[in-house]
C-alpha cells in the first residue's frame, strides 16, 4: 500500500483564542476519528452537515462547490465559517513584465459561496483551510 504524504501536510487542526483551523484535506469520516477535534463540532457535523454530505467528502471539495442553498452552508454560517484560499494573482514584475503568483487570502463564506464556479476556476482557487469561530461554536446549539 502506497501513502500520499503530500496530504498529511493539508490535514491539520490548530487553534489560537478565537478560532479552530482544520487542514482542507480532511474528509468527514476522518474528522470524526481525531481525538483532537472538539467533541461539539464533531456532533455538529454528524447532526447538521452529513444531512447533506457525503462522510468521505473533503473539506476542500465541500467548500469549493458549495452553494447557499445547501444546508451545510446554513450550519457553516451559524459557525462564522471563514476560508482561507490560494488565489492567482498577477503583478507587475520587476522588469516590466507580468507575473502570475499565488496569493493567499481568508473570505468569509458568504463571499465564496456567492463566486459561481467559473469564476473560482478562473481566479485559481484552491481551498486551503477552515476557520470556525469558537464563540460561535460555543453558542451553537447541538
């Protein structure tokens, strides 16, 4: 059996004072296996988002492709949701020329959720990271 150590490094869960970060990497089912996770988002996210997620789904394939209609996007709202995204920037090179980089940015998820689809495909996004608020996650009534 092969390992793709690549992934490990985008599956991560860190918190400061206000907020909880999770690795986009991580599918569902493997959220609700780490010890480390608060047990309320994990009751959070077999109550409220497997309603209309699949528990193999990653992270990054939920938030890229969801829309405001979804009731996860309802649940992600309540929790402050914010997403931080590489995004494809071009700037003015030091010798005149265009260069094209990556950028990386939090949006609130109103903002990536409101992008349709081409638009993400055009501007490069790639889903690097979930923040929850945990004073919304502390309030949040499972």
């Amino acid at each position: 059996m092969t390992v793709d150590y690549r992934d490990d490094d985008f599956k991560y869960y860190m918190q400061d004072t206000g907020f909880m970060y999770l690795g986009a990497r991580y599918s569902y089912a493997e959220i609700l296996e780490h010890e480390m996770i608060p047990f309320k988002y994990k009751s959070i996210v077999e109550h409220y988002i497997l309603k209309d997620t699949d528990p193999e789904t990653t992270l990054e394939s939920q938030l890229y492709y969801m829309t405001p209609d979804q009731f996860s996007y309802k649940t992600y709202r309540q929790l402050k949701a914010r997403v931080k995204v590489g995004i494809l920037v071009s700037k003015k090179g030091l010798f005149g020329g265009m260069k094209t980089k990556y950028e990386s940015r939090m949006l609130k998820l109103d903002e990536l959720a409101g992008m349709n689809l081409a638009k993400k495909k055009q501007s490069g996004i790639v889903i690097q990271e979930l923040a929850l608020s945990k004073l919304a996650l502390m309030g949040f009534s499972v």
